[in-house]
C-alpha cells in the first residue's frame, strides 16, 4: 500500500485568513446574532424622516435709519455693508433692499455650512463696523434665518363646531393654552398660531375731526402707545412718615380708558382720543390671514357650512425623529379632547409629516423584504436550498451593519437611506454568492474525498478573495465622486455615497466569515457513486 503526503493548503488572502479565523470560532455564531440585534436596535433607534433634513443657514442685517431716502441708504449703508459682509468666507449670495428709512440685507450661507458658526460671523462682521456707521443710524439689527425649524412637521386646524357659540377670541385662547403646552414636549422646536384672531381695542379715527383740531395720525399712535399716560405718580412722605404707592396697572383696561388717553392740548384744553375717534373692543380687524374650515354634508355629498379656524403648527429640532415627536403631541392634543368637548372646539390634523415619514420607512422596508425573499427563491433553482439560505442570511446582517454605522455618524433614516439600500442590494449578496458557488464547485470535484470539509471551505473562500475584493473596490470608486458633489442635489444625495461603500465594504467581511461558517453547519460532501464502482470491481 503507498501513502502519499499531501501538501496543506497555504492561505494567501485576507478572505481565507478570515474564513480560516472563524470557521470553527465558537464566538462566529455569536456575533451574527449581535449583528442582527444591532441592526434591528438601530432600524428602531435612529430619528425616521421622510426626507433628509438639508442645512441651508443665512441671515438678515437690519439697519433703520429714520429719515433716510432709498438712494441714500444705498449709498450710506447697502454698499458699504454689502463689501463688509464679502469678507466673511463662506457666503454664497448677498442681496441687499434699499428703503425709506431702513436698509435690509440678506446673507445665504452656502448650503452645508453650519448654522451657529455661519450667525456668529455675520453677528462678529456687523459689530466689528459699527463705528463706520453714518450718523443718525440706528442700532443694527443682526436676524438669523432658522431653516431648519421653520418646516412645520405636524399642523393641527382648530375650529368651533357647528351651533357652538364660541367666539374667535375664546377659541385664540384655549388653543394658546395648547401651545402653551406642546412647547414643552421633547425635540419641538417651535410653534406657531396662523389665523388667529385676537382681542384688542379697535380706534376708528375721524379724519375731519383730525383736521380741524390741527392733529396728526402720528400724535394719535404716540398718544396710543404711552398706555400709562393716566398713572399716577408715586407720593412723597406724609405726615405719618409712610410711603403711599398708587397699584395701578401699567396697561389699558376698558374702551374708556383707551378714549380718555390725552392726544394733545388745543387752545389751553386737553384733547382725549375719544374726541377724535371711536373706540371699540373687538378683534383685531386689521388680520387679514383667515382660513375657513367647511363641513361636508355626508349625506348630500356637499360643503353645508363654514367656520373660522386657527392653525398650530409644530416643528422639530433638527436631526431628532419626526415620528417620536409626532406621537407626543398627538398625545397632548388627546389630553385635551374632554375639554374641547365640553367648550365646543373640534380639530383636523392637517399634516403628520411623523405619520408619512413612518410609512414611507416602513413601506421601503417591505420592499426590501421582498427582494430579499426574491433573491432567496432565484437561488433555490440556481445552487440549492440551503445555499439559498446561506446567501439569504449574508443580506440582513450585512444591513444591519450598514444601520448601525449610519447610526453611529449621526445620519437619520429616511427615503434616500433606504434608497441608497436598495441600490446596493443587488450588489451586496455578490461576494456571498460568488462564495457558495466555488464552495458548490469545490463540493462536487472529483477529488473531493481527499480533502477536509474545513480545508475545503478555507481554499475556496481563499481562491476566490483577490478578484472579489478587486471588483468590490472598484464599485466603491464609482460612489466616490458622488460625495464631492455640492448644492442642494449633493446635501440631498449624500446618504448613497456614504452608505453604500460601508454595505458593500460589509458584504466582503460577511461572505468571509459567515458564508464558510454556515457552509459548514449545513452542508455536507455529496457521495460519489463512481467510487463505489471501482470498489467492487477491483
């Protein structure tokens, strides 16, 4: 009988050092699941969006100059405040308004610079030439542009239901409380009352009235805004050596202390506001931003009536989950139904940006399922079942990884990070599946009794790892330059070129060390009938 030495399989590449480390690692089967776990903890954890948020920072410097005209707040104020803001680096558009006695100009930051850093440098250039300001300017005023909180994710309609006689300003009210009250949930960012109407005293002014006692419409706004024109002042000591304080409050109370505000003297006698125009209590009728809400008759099929409504709206900080926030003012709102009620207010979400961005998370998902599901039926036909299963299991672990990094740089899960997903799926389970087939090939070779199944395995991850990690490498390199592209496509894009390097950087280290592993536990060498022939024959 001759025995022959057989030379063991040296290992050359990263994929059989890996394949070789693992494959028997009591602890391999352990980190999948701690993969998947990961994965699913971040798929819950990170902020859902429906789109990602792109930082788009500027800003307004306000300079009131009482007086000025527009060509000379150009001269004296725009132009040279226009090459002061050029210095600032970062600045992509300056556009400045020229009027009667302010001049406005308008910063836009280009996008992707940071919001605080971007304010603070507008705010420093401004204050760094205040002295080079004419005469007669007034203090600037330096107004940051809040992007990222001005998009409302939920809007609320409240309106007073048919036969309720609740009045508008009743109604301004109870939904100030709930304002009140949103402002303090977790990651809202701001809120917002449109149409509303408020109290406040209306002042008709009689113009011939006005003309004939030589007055002016500015005497009447100055006389309106000195509220406390009718306080008395603070008396000194009396005989008692006590101090007597008048507890009037420094505001109006009634229409009549509104016409008993003195406007002017007139030949040695006082002239009252009530004297030149009438005064009302009511709403503020100068609010032209109403809405109406209409009823529709369910069983005409037709709009039956209207009522005024308010809309609130809410908005989150930046990078926090809108689905979270959502929930919690949903919450508030149902804390409130008892007392809406009871004072005859009925309310219509408008827009649940939550409630969309959710869906749209979880109906990519779905997708993503199927496809998974697709892929692992093709390859039941193409190498077998529990290939199929091999393969299948590389996708959702190779996600997850890819979940949990996106999670650990601070990215939110949205349409564009599901898409970048997506677009990478195809690609992710071609190193998986270029694994089992040369493990398949490896498996059905006429020498394959010779060989150790663990052997087996380490020698076709190992032969196959050069060229994978080659075409891998180069599918990396087409996403590169997607990440140098700027504006508003680029921020918006941004997800694909991050994630899916890291996915398909992911796919090689899983099909390295997951593929052999599970070859290992599920398949087996296939028995050879034409050895057996030999056998009986000899």
């Amino acid at each position: 009988m001759q025995t022959t030495n057989k030379k063991e399989y040296q290992v050359t590449d990263v994929a059989g050092k890996l394949a070789k480390g693992f494959l028997r690692n009591p602890l391999t089967a352990v980190l999948g699941a701690f993969l998947i776990l990961m994965g699913y903890l971040a798929l819950n954890i990170m902020p859902r969006e429906e789109d990602p948020q792109i930082a788009i920072s500027g800003g307004a410097v306000i300079v009131p100059m009482p007086g000025a005209s527009p060509k000379e707040i150009e001269n004296v104020i725009i132009n040279p405040l226009e090459r002061k803001l050029r210095e600032v680096s970062g600045i992509e558009h300056i556009h400045g308004m020229a009027m009667e006695n302010v001049g406005v100009v308008n910063v836009m930051y280009y996008i992707g610079e940071d919001r605080e850093d971007s304010n603070l440098k507008l705010y420093d250039k401004v204050m760094q030439n205040m002295d080079q300001l004419p005469k007669g300017t007034m203090q600037p005023i330096v107004k940051p542009f809040d992007i990222d909180i001005d998009i409302p994710i939920v809007t609320i309609a409240f309106y007073p239901k048919p036969k309720s006689d609740l009045s508008e300003v009743e109604l301004f009210k109870i939904v100030r409380e709930v304002q009140q009250k949103l402002n303090s949930v977790n990651n809202v960012a701001k809120t917002t009352l449109k149409g509303a109407r408020k109290a406040q005293y209306n002042i008709e002014v009689d113009m011939g009235k006005l003309s004939a006692y030589h007055l002016s419409l500015g005497q009447i706004m100055k006389a309106v805004q000195s509220v406390a024109v009718n306080v008395p002042e603070v008396k000194g000591r009396t005989q008692q050596n006590t101090l007597v304080v008048f507890g009037v409050k420094n505001a109006i109370e009634s229409v009549d202390d509104v016409g008993n505000v003195m406007v002017a003297q007139y030949m040695g006698s006082p002239i009252y506001l009530k004297d030149v125009a009438n005064v009302t209590e009511g709403i503020d009728i100068q609010n032209f931003q109403t809405a109406e809400i209409l009823h529709k008759n369910a069983k005409e099929e037709q709009f039956s009536e209207s009522a005024k409504q308010v809309t609130l709206t809410v908005a989150k900080l930046a990078g926090t989950n809108a689905v979270f926030v959502a929930d919690e003012v949903m919450e508030v709102l149902k804390s409130y139904e008892a007392r809406f009620e009871k004072e005859g207010i009925g309310y219509l979400v408008t827009r649940n940006y939550g409630t969309r961005a959710n869906e749209a998370v979880n109906e990519l998902m779905h997708h993503l399922i199927i496809t998974i599901i697709i892929i692992a039926v093709m390859l039941v036909f193409a190498l077998g079942w529990k290939e199929s299963i091999i393969v299948t299991f590389t996708v959702p672990a190779i996600l997850a990884i890819t979940l949990f990094v996106a999670y650990l740089s601070g990215q939110t899960i949205n349409r564009i990070t599901l898409f970048a997903f997506l677009l990478s799926l195809g690609l992710l389970v071609d190193a998986a599946i270029i694994v089992i087939e040369n493990i398949h090939r490896h498996l059905h070779a006429h020498d394959v009794e010779s060989k150790e199944m663990g052997e087996l395995l380490v020698e076709a991850t190992d032969e196959i790892g050069a060229p994978t990690n080659v075409a891998t490498l180069a599918i990396i390199m087409t996403m590169v330059p997607m990440a140098f592209v700027g504006g508003m496509m680029g921020s918006f894009m941004q997800p694909i070129p991050y994630n899916v390097p890291v996915a398909l950087i992911a796919s090689l280290f899983v099909a390295y060390i997951f593929t052999p592993y599970l070859s290992l536990k599920l398949l087996k060498k296939p028995k050879h009938k034409h050895h057996h022939n030999e056998e009986a024959h000899s």
